[in-house]
C-alpha cells in the first residue's frame, strides 16, 4: 500500500493485490479489475465511486518500459462525419456568451473568472469544447478547494486555514497569471487532432489484430506527438528539489519522453492558478500522473461532444451531420457494486497503518509507510 498526501491537502492510497488495484482519493476512488482481452490486448473495467454514485468505464493496457499504464477507451463512438465536423471550422463566427454556458452566478465562475477568459465567439466546435473542457476542469478545482478546507477544518478546529492556497475563499485567489491564449490554443490543437484521430478510430471501431509490439507499446503519456496536458485533478511534482502543486485546470507541456529511475520526466508549467507552481517553471512529474490527464481529456471529450450533440443547430450554432453512435466493440461492464465498500476498507487500512508508523516514530522505532 502506498500513501501519499498532497502540498495542497488530501490523501492518496494505492494498493494492488491479485490482480485487483484499489486507489482511494479521500472523497472517492476507484477499484480496478481485469476484464477481457482482444487481439492480444488487455482491457481493463474500472469502477468509480463518490458521493454515493458508481461510474464505469474500461480501460486499456499498455506494457512499457516493464510497468503497466492504462489508458481510457470510449463506451461508443459517433458516426464519423460528427467528429468531422467537430475539428472543421464552422464558416460562421459562433456567440454562445455566458448565459447560453448556464455560468453565470456559480461560484466557481465568480473566483477563476479573473484567471480565464471564455472565447468571445466559436469559429469552430473544437474552440468550443476547449472551454467546455477548461470550465468542467475548473469546476472540479473548485469543488476540491472546498473538500480539502472541510477536511482541514474537521482535522484541526484551530487551523488558520492557510496551506497550500487553499485557505483563500475570495475571487481575489484566482489572481495571478492568466491562461494565455497561447495556452488555450495549445489546447484547442490538441482537442482538434484528438477529434481528428477519434474520426478514424470510429470509422474501424474495432480492437483489431494487435500492434507488432503491443507487449511494448508507448502509452499515450508518452507518446512524441502527445505534449499537453490538461490537470484534472490536484498532482505534486518537483520544481528544483521541492516539491509544489497544481490543480485541475492548470497545464503542462512535457519536454522530455524517457522517464527517469522514479518513473517521472520533466515538464513545463504553461498555466497555473495562485497557489500552485509558478508558470514557466520546469517540474518533474509522474507518468501515471499525465496517463490520468489524458485518459480525463479523453472522457471530458467524449462527454462534451454529447453536449454539442444535443445543443448543434440551438442558438445560432449550425446544424452537425448525422449524430448517431455505436456501442463500442469492447462493451462497458457493469459497476462493480462492492467498490464502495474496498474503498472504504482501504482508507481504514491506510488510517490504522498511519497510526501505526505514527506510534513507531514517536517511540524512536523509525517506522516509514
């Protein structure tokens, strides 16, 4: 069992036994198990669960390096002309405006919205899910923000509620660099080629035979073409020997490709809020770390082309050719409905072995997690 807390509060715990992986992230997690293999290709179902709500997905494997990394697969795809038109440009400037995003009056809105500005018109569906994808990230990094005042509040009645950032409930928190539209347009690249690749990979729709070196294939993290990435949830990394954090929202373009003895490579941060590693600084981060961005980009992806799925044609956005879908080759399975409960288990566990190495260190036994 490995345990780790974050700069910016809260507690990670991931455990692997006979082919189970738990990771408990204080408020929810996930519980993985192996599902099914197709042409010499390992998949994977993983059930999350928070707030008393199950959600599950299938994820595939990938074998590189000697470790395994998995990496999100769609439940079904939309007809290939829907992802076409998705990363074309309209050939009509597009206003949707805050009130159409249903944005205004949230409090997640009110404090990040110095940090980020809204596209004032969408030339293309790919702008607009670029700020789709960046509203759910920063709606998550607010949510968080709030978890962890709760849990420092419940550890200590006394705390001055100033670590890590998280102290800070005022708009003025979002204060500091903005997200450059430099930035965003790294995003808004990325979410085109990443429509672009969807639109084949739909038109196949299938797991196919396996790569030549499917035992030794570079995950996504990895991958030359892939450089940036979204944080979708709270991280730690490195900066010049010290450790710093960043939050959903913020942004990284990874500069190196080979991962060092700690399975970590370097890079840059393109974005980030007040509180969180400085901007332009270059940080060491885990490649798990960046597999979960991209696997979230891919989901949040998905999720916002049902959006524009269901809104093309309303309020001056043009009509989308066919939006139908087909299931996956490789079907959802169903949740595994024990999940909350190996959740559960594995904060008890995580709890009474921090107890423990807390005892064995007050008592000179030099205990470590």
């Amino acid at each position: 069992m490995h345990i780790e807390h974050g700069v910016h509060g809260g507690r990670t715990v991931v455990s692997e036994h006979n082919g189970t992986r738990i990771v408990t992230t204080g408020h929810g997690g996930y519980v993985q198990h192996s599902y099914i293999t197709r042409g010499g290709v390992s998949y994977y179902s993983r059930t999350y669960y928070a707030g008393g709500v199950y959600r599950v997905g299938v994820y595939r494997g990938y074998m590189w390096g000697g470790r395994a990394y998995y990496g999100w697969r769609p439940g079904f795809w939309f007809h290939p002309g829907f992802y076409g038109w998705g990363w074309h440009p309209w050939g009509v400037g597009v206003y949707w405006g805050v009130g159409a995003w249903g944005w205004g009056g949230a409090p997640w809105w009110g404090f990040y919205g110095g940090w980020w500005n809204p596209y004032p018109v969408y030339a293309a569906p790919y702008y607009w899910l670029t700020d789709y994808l960046i509203a759910e990230n920063l709606q998550a990094a607010y949510a968080a923000r709030a978890d962890a005042q709760a849990d420092a509040v419940a550890a200590d009645a006394q705390a001055s509620g100033g670590g890590g950032g998280y102290g800070d409930t005022q708009a003025s928190g979002s204060a500091g660099v903005t997200l450059t539209p430099e930035v965003k347009e790294a995003i808004a690249q990325e979410v085109k080629e990443q429509l672009a690749a969807q639109q084949g990979q739909s038109g196949a729709n299938t797991s196919g035979a396996a790569p030549t070196n499917a035992s030794n294939q570079v995950p996504p993290a990895l991958d030359p073409s892939q450089r940036t990435f979204v944080v979708d949830t709270a991280v730690t990394v490195v900066a010049n020997g010290q450790e710093c954090g960043l939050t959903a929202g913020d942004v990284v373009t990874r500069l190196t490709d080979t991962p060092d003895g700690d399975q970590m490579v370097n890079a840059s941060v393109s974005a980030s809020k007040k509180g969180d590693c400085g901007a332009g600084q270059t940080v060491a981060v885990k490649v798990d770390d960046l597999q979960e961005m991209y696997n979230h980009f891919q989901e949040q992806l998905t999720n916002g082309m049902s959006e524009l799925a269901k809104k093309q044609g309303t309020g001056g956005m043009p009509a989308a050719p066919d939006t139908g879908t087909t299931a996956s080759d490789i079907p959802t399975p169903p949740a595994d409905d024990t999940a909350a409960k190996q959740l559960q288990d594995q904060q008890s566990a995580a709890d009474q072995t921090e107890s423990q190495v807390k005892q064995e260190t007050a008592a000179g036994g030099g205990g470590s997690q």
